[in-house]
C-alpha cells in the first residue's frame, strides 16, 4: 500500500478501479508524468492487457522518445513505437487554432486501428482534473473518438498526479511539462520541419546549459526564450548569454528575447 494522505488514497483506488473495469487498455504515452502513471497504473493491475503506444513525429523531440524508452523500460513494460507526420495534414500545417485538434486526430486514428488489431477495449490518455481548464481542442479530438481519461475519472488534478508518480517511483515524478513542438510557433505561421527543427535545437541547447522549464518561442526569424522565473538570471551570464547568442544566430534567429514573465502553460497562444 501507498503512503498516501486520505483525499489521494481514494482517487488512487479510484484510478485503479477505472482502469482495472477496463480489462484491457492502449495507453497513448508521451512520457510526461501524466500518462506516466496512467501507464504504471495500467500497468499494475492488468499486466500483459495494458500497452504502451507512442508516436514518432517530426513534432516529438528525440529526446522525449529517449526518455520514453527508458520510463518504459523501468516500468516493466515494452514500448511500441508508430510513425506519423502531421506535417502531411494540411489542416495542421496551417497552424490556426485547431492545429492540436488535426493533430490528436491523426494520433487517435492511428491508435483505434491498433486497438482494432490487438483487441484492447479502450485507448486512455493522461488527461486530468486541470487540463479542462486550458483551451484543449485535442481533449475534443479524443472525446470524438471515444479515448478514455482514467485521471480526469478518478478527479485527480496535476498536484495529486505528481504526489502518486512520486509515491510509485517514477523518476519521473517532478519532470517539467512538455508539449509538442508546433506549440512553440506562433499562430498563423506555417509549420514545417525547418522550423520544428530549429526550436528543437534551440531548446536542447538550453537543457544542455542547465536550465530545466523551458519553450523557445519562435515568430519568423525572432526567438522568446521562456524559463522558469528562478532561472531568468542565468540567461544574462555572460558567458552563458555569448553562447546563447552565437548558438541561436547559427539556427537562424535574428532576433533574441527573453520573457521576463517566465515560463507559462499556453505561452504561444
């Protein structure tokens, strides 16, 4: 048993329930602490029905698929890999404001067609308690289609998500939020993988660097760097700032800024 406070124990045993109702699920991984512990979940009570799905794309980083091998592998449990590019959806690559809702799509068709073959009865995500806040068009995406949110079933919000990754064990369990890569390009602009690319490379070269929250806002050849508030110093070092500077003028940023508000969920929108 967990050493859980009260409140948490019951959306626990709750969680467990809905998942264990289900018989046998696709879980639709990322990586991130959310679907993490759906997975963990999934995991420990139904054993062999319970697998792992992540798609490849140029929108994931490589990095994040790193991370979603080897989380898969301490959880005990083989990671399948399917590729897509939602750079061949035209609806996508307009990048207006239901980009994530074509993109969740196409994620969700590709999973239905191996729920189909492996006969699972549902495909679960990560989405909880918070996320129906946030102006969400793939929680649309996935409701149409009939995904399951075991999180959101079992009322459990971010705070209560990570206090389980971490009772459970996940090394996971206080990882920053991470979101696709398009997210980072400003509405209205074109996606292509020029672009997601160099986001890609600029964001990596942050981490590498030290700092741990981070999105690299791309408009044009401009770049808005945001980071947590307790690491915005760091970024004025000189000898960090040079780097920065000569590295982000490589990728083809002309234009360097950093976002004295920080880091925040929804920033490019």
């Amino acid at each position: 048993m967990l050493n859980l406070e009260a409140g948490l124990e019951l959306k626990y045993l709750n969680l467990q329930k809905v998942l264990r109702d289900l018989g046998s699920v696709v879980v639709a991984f990322s990586g991130g602490v959310d679907s993490t512990v759906v997975l963990k979940v999934a995991v420990d009570v139904l054993g062999e029905s319970a697998k792992a799905i992540i798609a490849a794309s140029p929108t994931l980083p490589a990095s994040e698929l790193e991370d979603a091998h080897r989380l898969c592998e301490a959880i005990g449990i083989e990671l399948q890999v399917v590729e897509t590019d939602q750079l061949q959806i035209a609806a996508f690559v307009q990048n207006d404001a239901t980009r994530c809702f074509h993109c969740k799509t196409d994620l969700y068709q590709l999973l239905t067609s191996i729920q189909n073959i492996s006969g699972s009865q549902a495909i679960v995500d990560g989405i909880n308690v918070d996320d129906m806040g946030e102006d969400r068009p793939g929680i649309r995406a996935g409701k149409q289609l009939g995904v399951r949110s075991p999180l959101l079933e079992a009322e459990c919000d971010k705070s209560d998500i990570r206090q389980l990754a971490k009772a459970l064990g996940l090394v996971n369990w206080n990882k920053p939020a991470a979101a696709c890569l398009s997210s980072r390009i400003t509405r209205g602009i074109p996606i292509t993988k020029t672009l997601l690319s160099r986001v890609e490379q600029a964001e990596a070269f942050l981490v590498a660097e030290g700092l741990t929250q981070v999105r690299v806002r791309l408009n044009g050849e401009a770049a808005r760097i945001e980071v947590g508030l307790s690491e915005v110093r760091m970024l004025t070092e000189e000898a960090r700032r040079s780097r920065l500077v000569a590295t982000f003028k490589d990728l083809g940023f002309q234009t360097i800024t950093v976002d004295l508000e920080g880091y925040r969920a929804g920033g490019g929108n």
